[in-house]
C-alpha cells in the first residue's frame, strides 16, 4: 500500500498548488447585495463526500429585515444608511456576515450554525471571554450586542461585533520575512503573558451572571466588572461535551475549584455515556477498520480502560500550590487564520474565542498547532535553528525550493515560540518541555474525548503513564512526587503492552498514509476544498487511487472489502 501511495504521489505531484492556511475560512464574494440563499446557505467550498449532510450542517436561515433593525439599531443609524449586508466568511461553525453602512461603519455578525451545541452556552461563553479580554487591554473585538435565544427579530443567535480592520495573518504568513515573523511571535507571547496574569478562581468557561440560570454553579472572577454584568467561572462550554446524546447526561460540568475535579470530569461523563448509550460500533476512521477486520468496537472495554484512569488519577493528582495546577485561559485555534494584523506587522486583534475555556495549565499548555514543529530533530532540541539556504538551494526545482523554505520557516517559528515563552512565561514553558505534565495533557485530552470506536490510543497512553512511573512534576527547579505514591495504581502484562503498542503503532502507519492521500486530493479531514474546479480534480485523483487500490493493493478479500465498502473518500453513513 505505500509502494503505491509512493507511486501515486509522484504522478499526481504538481496537480495541485497547495491552498494557504486560511483556506478553511475561506473569504466568499462581497457584492453590495446578497441574495437570501447566498445569506444562507454555505458558499465558501465544497466537499468532495457527504456534501449533502456538510451543506445541511451550515445551512443557516434568519429573519434578514430583523437583522439589519438590529444592526441599526446598535450602530444608532438608520435602517436606510444600511448600504450592504454580505457575506464576509463561513468557519466551521459559524457564519460571518459583515454589514456596511454609508459613512463606512461596520458591524461584523457572527451567526452560529444549527450543528452548534449548546447555543446558549456557547454564544454566551463567547461574549463573556470577549468583553473580559477587551476589558483588560487584549486586542480582540468589542462586542456590540449579542442574544443567546432564538426569541429575536433576527430568529437566531447571534454576536455583533466591532470590525477589527487589517488584514488576516493566514494570508501573509508564508511569504513573510524572518523579521517579520519574530515580530509576530513576539506580540503574540506578549499577549498571551497578560492573558495568563488574570487570576481565575476554577477552571470551566466564562460567562456573565446574568446569562446562567438559577441553580446553574459558578465561581466570581476577582475585579471583571460588578452586578448582573459581573464576569464568573460557569460550566464548560465546550463542543464534546455536549455531542450527540452526551447533552442529555447528568454530570458534573464544572466548574471545578481543583485539578483532580477537573483532571476526572471528561472521563466521567465518557464512563456515564458508555453506560447509557454505548453500543458497539465500527471505528470511526473508516481507513482503519480494516486494521480491526470489520469488527464492531466494544464500548465495554473502554469502559475498563476510563474505570483505570480514575484509578489512577488520584496520583497524578497536580497540588494547588503547584504552577501547573494554576486555571489560565487560552485561545481554542490560536493559528494564523484567527490573527488580524496591520501591514507593518503590528497585532491588531485576535478573533474567535468561541469554545474557550479556563483549565489548569497543565492541561492546556502547548506551543500552537501551526507555530510548533515537534518530530523535527532540530526543533526537538530547541536550539536556535540555521535559516540559511542550503549552497545548492538554486539547483533544486521548485518545489524543492519550497519544501527547504517550508522546513527553515517552521524550525525558526517553532523556536522562536518556545524562546521567547521561556523568558517571559516561564510556568508555561515549563509545563511545555516537562514530558510528565504533557503525558497528563494527551491522557487527560483522550480520556475526555467522545468515543467513537477507538480505544486504542487511551490504552497505548495508559501503558506510557504506567512505563515512566512516577510521573514527577518539576517545581523550581526540584522533583515534586505526589504523596502517599509508592507503586503504581494500575498495570498491564507484558503481553497485552507489546500487543497494544503494535497495534497503535500499526494505527499511527495506516494514519500517515491517509494524511498522505489527503495531502495529494488536497482536501481537509473532511474532504473540504475551495472551489468547483479543486472539487472536480479532486474527485477524479480519489476515483484514481480507488482504482489503483483495487488493481494492485486488493490481495485479500480484507482489503478488498476496505477499499470497495469502506473507502475513506466515498459518501458514507455517519
């Protein structure tokens, strides 16, 4: 199968121009007028399988004359200046619409699609974390009104915001100099550091008072304004929480004044889940079921693997006097994409909080997804990368060329991240380059995710926790062990670890591959690309290798089996 990808790849290399990062977030046509359907429905892209149900999910009708009295009525201008309302841009679960008035003002609306859960959590969250941020000085946009019902002349939710001017990072951040670069990372630890000096007092997501209900828990923020408009701690807010039938449960969601509270809260609303609802099923990822010869996962056994993790939470347990234990905000998707900057590389907001949460920072330290570069030797070391070219770097082709640029830019990006976070956040990089506190962020972040066949991965991470036993956390400068830890709680046989390691290592294989399709369709994890023409070619290349698969890779009735009923690029029940 890889001698064929191999294969395949070589090809088609050079089909596709790779879209920027922004692409997910695609900028749709601006006319003066748009018509309902172009209001409401999903015009930034299209997918190349389960198109259907991917347009239904961002379908999103609403009451346009309500809208623009709303927005008059916020700016204090008449509905007539109103001279346009388009659509701005479609995420991936909200639509933006921008609205235009005759002396330049705009007003940006974020409106959230139907699959959105809660919605009254959710816009509210969202508000709260925006107005507390502003309040503090950090740029991100001033909420001009917002309601968390339906029960408004617009028909839906919805947030008004202030217009942050600039333009998006995503679309500068590949042809930017070093220079420029630095300055951005600079900026944006500068930012996070003032983040982090706000004092919580537990972790779970933000809101105002006046937007929770009786009976609904929260904690008060020191100092976030006073009254009914007083900023506290409420339940988390966030999507997996709240994912097909986990709505329903009744568990604790927060929020949590220690770190065992909330280290144990996702496992156990997984565990309660399972009891409930868990049935067995196929995995999830249809590229590898094969690995599984078709069987339906059984939500049992990974019961018992969240029944060892609360057996073993109790010590790994972070104290409150511990750095790491400490509940800091972070952004949810702090990439290029989410960063709106002046053409002399000046920071001008940072835009969509939505699903942010407040979580201890063991638990949410990281260097962001596209400024980190870990499985490269040289970032792994944290060493000041070389940024020159290579001498033969002109005798290489161009995507070559490309391929070296792409490489020097990561490692320096990832280097400067994690330098500059050293100096002035040191907690965080502590909590960064401590391999025993990111083990309990990725057993935490997979013992807390909904489940959806694979169990796997929670068993390879507990084996991981249960090889590197005690997982002591450094504390300026010393080994803290947790008390009373002797042994540890839980363990596995030598033949059932060697098992397991194969198969998530066989399972990391099979993942690599589909990353590799997925990188030559030029599509995303769920089959988005941005026009008809990336659709057209697309579908042809995925036709293309199901073909290839059978011809040459189809030496079972296994993998025949997989490529004919379960191949990944086919429209499929979900």
């Amino acid at each position: 199968m890889k001698l064929l990808l191999r294969r395949f790849a070589k090809s088609t290399r050079g089909i596709f121009l790779r879209t920027n990062i922004a692409r997910n977030m695609s900028t749709a046509s601006q006319p003066s007028r748009s018509t309902s359907e172009e209001l409401f429905e999903y015009t930034s892209g299209r997918w190349i399988y389960n198109e259907e149900l991917r347009r239904t999910e961002r379908s999103c009708p609403f009451d346009i004359d309500g809208l623009t009295q709303v927005l008059a009525k916020t700016s204090n201008r008449p509905v007539s200046t109103l001279l346009s309302l388009a659509k701005l841009s479609e995420g991936g679960f909200n639509r933006i619409l921008e609205a235009t008035f005759d002396d330049g003002h705009q007003i940006i609306a974020r409106l959230p699609y139907p699959m959105v859960t809660p919605k009254r959590y959710t816009i509210a969250s969202e508000v709260a974390t925006l107005k507390l941020l502003h309040s503090r000085g950090i740029p991100v946009p001033k909420v001009l009104g917002y309601d968390t019902t339906v029960h408004n002349p617009v028909g839906v939710e919805y947030i008004l915001l202030e217009k942050i001017s600039g333009t998006s990072l995503g679309d500068r951040w590949f042809e930017m100099s070093n220079r420029s670069r630095k300055r951005i990372i600079e900026q944006i630890i500068n930012i996070e550091k003032r983040i982090f000096q706000i004092h919580f007092p537990a972790s779970g997501s933000l809101y105002h008072r006046q937007d929770l209900t009786d009976g609904e828990r929260y904690s008060h923020v020191t100092g976030a304004s006073s009254s009914l408009d007083e900023v506290v701690v409420g339940p988390i807010a966030q999507h997996e929480w709240y994912y097909k039938e986990r709505a329903e449960l009744k568990v604790d969601r927060g929020p949590w004044s220690n770190f065992h509270d909330c280290f144990t809260a996702g496992a156990k609303k997984e565990l309660k889940w399972c009891e409930i609802y868990g049935k067995p099923r196929l995995h999830v990822e249809r590229y590898l079921r094969e690995l599984h010869s078709f069987q339906k996962m059984d939500p049992a056994q990974y019961q018992e693997l969240l029944k060892l993790f609360l057996k073993l939470a109790p010590s790994l347990n972070v104290e409150a006097r511990h750095p790491l234990s400490r509940p800091v905000l972070r952004h949810p998707d702090l990439s290029p994409n989410n960063i709106m900057v002046s053409e002399d590389d000046q920071i001008l907001g940072i835009i969509d909080w939505q699903h942010a949460v407040v979580l201890p920072l063991c638990l949410v330290a990281g260097i962001p997804k596209y400024f980190q570069n870990w499985g490269d030797p040289v970032s792994e070391k944290l060493s000041k990368p070389d940024t020159k070219l290579p001498e033969n770097f002109n005798e290489l082709d161009p995507q070559q060329q490309a391929s070296v640029k792409e490489t020097l830019q990561k490692r320096l990006t990832h280097f400067l991240y994690a330098a500059g976070t050293m100096i002035d956040i040191p907690d965080h990089f502590s909590a960064i380059t401590q391999y025993n506190a990111m083990l309990r962020n990725r057993l935490y972040s997979l013992a807390s995710m909904p489940w959806e066949g694979d169990s796997v991965s929670l068993k390879r991470t507990l084996i991981e926790v249960v090889q590197n036993w005690p997982l002591t956390l450094e504390q300026s400068g010393s080994l803290e062990t947790p008390p009373h830890v002797t042994q540890c709680p839980i363990e596995f046989s030598p033949e059932e670890t060697q098992e397991c390691i194969q198969q998530y290592d066989t399972q990391e294989e099979e993942l690599q591959e589909l990353i590799s399709m997925r990188d030559h369709l030029d599509i995303d994890p769920q089959g988005w690309v941005p026009d008809d023409d990336h659709w057209e070619k697309s579908r042809e290349m995925a036709s293309d290798i199901k073909q290839a698969m059978l011809e040459h890779a189809a030496k079972t009735e296994l993998t025949r089996t997989a490529i004919l009923d379960h191949f990944p690029f086919d429209d499929h029940e979900e």
